[in-house]
C-alpha cells in the first residue's frame, strides 16, 4: 500500500459515510469528552481536539504493537478530524465572537 492510499482511504472514511453514521467529529468528540470526562475528572469534559488526539495515541499504541494498514489509515483519519474540530470549533467562535467550551458550548 502506498502512503497516497492510506492518505486517500483515511480521507474517504472521515468525510464519507463515518461523519454521517457518527455525526460530525466536532459534536461528536465532544460528546465523547463529556462521557470520557465523567470516567476521568469527575465531571470535567476532555476538549474535542484532546479526544482526537487520544483516538490518534490508541492507534499509535497499536502501531507499536504490531503494524496494520488499518492503523496507519485511523491514524491519518484521527489527524483529519482533529484538523476538522478545530476548523468547526474556529468557525463557532467567529460565528459567536467567544469561546467555544470543550463541552461545545459557547462561553461569553
């Protein structure tokens, strides 16, 4: 396999059928740091751009462990929707002219 292919593949799955069978990774890594945050910090959301990355370090584990093409495909997809939480959480700033929590709220 090459590097354009797990490039291109991981592109087809962030932005194909996964956004729409998950929501977008914004809204849904947010909802995933909500729950993360209950388990971890006693109520304290985890930031979206934290749980991409979290996703991205569980496939980087992986990858240690024993090298897959499917690895290297998530690994690029979880840079693909870290890039998107942050492009989504910067346009609901500018849209709202404050910050947007790591709950997706907008806090003034």
């Amino acid at each position: 396999m090459t590097e354009e292919s797990i490039l291109v593949q991981a592109d087809k799955l962030v932005s194909g059928e996964r956004q729409w069978s998950y929501d977008h990774p914004y809204d849904n890594c947010t909802r995933i740091g909500q729950i993360w945050g209950v388990i971890l910090n006693e109520g304290i959301p985890i930031a979206p751009e934290h749980v991409a990355l979290c996703l991205a370090g569980l496939k980087i584990a992986r990858e240690v462990h024993r090298h897959t093409d499917d690895n290297l495909i998530d690994l690029a997809g979880y840079a693909k929707v870290c890039h998107m939480v942050h492009t989504k959480k910067e346009l609901l700033e500018k849209v709202h002219g404050k910050e947007a929590n790591s709950e997706g709220d907008l806090e003034g």
